[in-house]
C-alpha cells in the first residue's frame, strides 16, 4: 500500500513512530505534523519525521490518512474541529488507549460521517516523549489492535491495517468495550499502581534516603510511572469503570496477601509467589515466540 498524504496529529512518540516507520518502508509520499507545541512540530521537521508543519485542520485537505497521537480526551473536539474539511476518501483514525469513549466522541462529533474513523491501539510505547524519542522500530513485532466501528467499511478497516502492517505490527481485533475491559487489566492498572508506589515514595520524610537505595527491582516496577501524566489522567477517567473493577480487585488481593503476611504463613505466600512466576515465564515464551522474527528462507 502507498500513502500519498499523511497527517500526523500528535507528533511525539506514538505519532512520530508512526511517520518513522511508514517512511521507512516507503509507504508513504509526504507527512505532514500537526501538534499543539510549535517546538514539537518544528523539532520534528528537524529531525525528518514529518515534511511539513500543518497550522490547522485546514491541513488535512487531500489527506489518505489521518492518525489522532493524542490524549484520548482531546478526541471528540479534534474530530469535530476536522469535520468540515474531512474528504470523502479520507479515513482517519487514532492510537489512543481507550475504545469506547473514542468511538462515542467519533460518531458524537462526525456523526453520518463516522463510517471514516476506524478506531485503534498500538501496543507499543516507551516511557519517553516528544519527537526525539520517536524510533522507526517502535511498532515492529508489537500488536495493533483495530476496533472497528459497524459502520465502517472493511476496505477502510484494511487501509488502518495495511498502514500498521506496513509499520511492522501484527494486527488484532477486538470490540472497544472489550478492548477496554483488557487493557484495564494488563495496562491501565499496571500504570495506577506504579504512579501510586513513587508518589507514596515521594510523600515519605525520608524519601531522599529511599530514593538513594532504590535499584533494579524498583526501577523495573515503576518505568511506566514515567509515562505523561496527562495522557494517563485521561485514560483513567475515560476506562473509569473497568478500572475501578480491577482496582477493586487487586485490593482485595493485596488484602488476602497482608492476611497471610500477618500471620506468618509463609507457605501460602510461596504458593502465590510460585503461581506468579510460573504465569510470569509462560506469558515471555509467548511474547517472545509471537515477536520472534520470521526465519530466513533465503537460499
């Protein structure tokens, strides 16, 4: 597939990645980066990623192909703002970590029109931002993660995929309020509990002397407690429910786990300690045998 005219809205490391690796592969012709910051964008026209600078949503005039690389709140007044120059074979779409807010905002904002969002989650991302930190590997060997809406047409679902595909990314479908009932387990809530343990940390009067013999354990924990604070805000609020289920969940948890603490039984603890591991290794095999690259058949 080819891509004569990309627009990026969000040109830092979701956005940027994307650009990177279309380009890359050759997949597409000209990018243009629309961003909220003028240095972010001018930075980006430094580095390449992007060949133009777009001023408003005037610039997706002509446009292929629309991506949203922005907080999930932003969605709906985007999309709106993008309305009365949205082309007729112009698709858009988004990369957002929510799915049923978003497809709420699209059809609120585009109305018979938002047959042309097609809604999607990479699943991918490093702790960084910001148009340095976008790379054209980012998406390689990682899930995409396409939910469309039933008003989409499947060839524009395929025009989504193929652009991911071209990017390196192996593609699923999921509904969006299944989609956001997963990724509150595996993702939302991995990202609460590490913002909760560092500004717990950083509350404490002695949190200088903690800090200073924090190592690898505790830097692995907390990565993603780097992420952007306002992306995550939003992605809180907008999964609030499915998340609020596992949070409860995961209380309940570490209730059981103090129980058993408490009481001394530390062979109810190895127990859980031992289910963990072993659940731990079975998902890498897994990761690793999905991401493994395809073997060379080359005579």
């Amino acid at each position: 597939m080819a891509i004569d005219k990309l627009v990026v809205y969000g040109v830092g490391l979701i956005g940027g990645s994307f650009a990177r690796a279309l380009k890359g592969a050759g997949a597409v012709r000209h990018v243009v980066g629309i961003d909220r910051s003028a240095a972010a964008a001018q930075r980006a026209l430094e580095l390449g990623i992007i060949d133009a600078v777009g001023t408003g949503p005037e610039a997706i005039a002509d446009a292929d192909l629309v991506l949203l690389a922005t907080p999930v709140a932003q969605t709906g007044r985007i999309l709106a703002s993008l309305l009365p120059h949205l082309g007729a074979d112009t698709i858009v779409t988004d990369a957002g970590s929510t799915k049923t807010d978003v497809a709420a905002a699209a059809r609120a904002a585009l109305g018979e029109r938002a047959a042309q969002f097609v809604p999607g989650h990479p699943i991918a991302g490093r702790e960084t931002n910001g148009p340095d930190a976008a790379i054209p590997d980012l998406y390689r060997g990682k899930k995409f993660v396409v939910t469309p809406l039933a008003e989409n047409r499947a060839e524009d679902v395929a025009r989504v995929t193929d652009a991911w595909q071209a990017c390196g990314a192996i593609i699923h479908r999921l509904a969006p309020e299944e989609h956001d009932k997963v990724f509150a387990a595996v993702s939302h809530l991995p990202h609460l509990l590490a913002y909760a343990l560092v500004d717990d940390i950083a509350k404490k009067p002695h949190a200088d002397l903690l800090f200073q013999y924090a190592a690898s354990g505790f830097r692995d924990f907390t990565r993603i407690a780097g992420s952007s604070p306002e992306m995550w805000r939003d992605i809180s609020l907008a999964n609030q429910a499915a998340l609020l289920g596992e949070l409860d969940a995961y209380m309940a948890q570490l209730t059981n786990l103090r129980a058993r603490l408490a009481a001394g039984d530390g062979a109810s603890l190895e127990t859980v300690y031992g289910n963990a591991q072993r659940a731990r290794r079975q998902w890498i095999e897994a990761i690793e045998a999905a991401e493994a690259p395809p073997p060379d058949t080359a005579e």
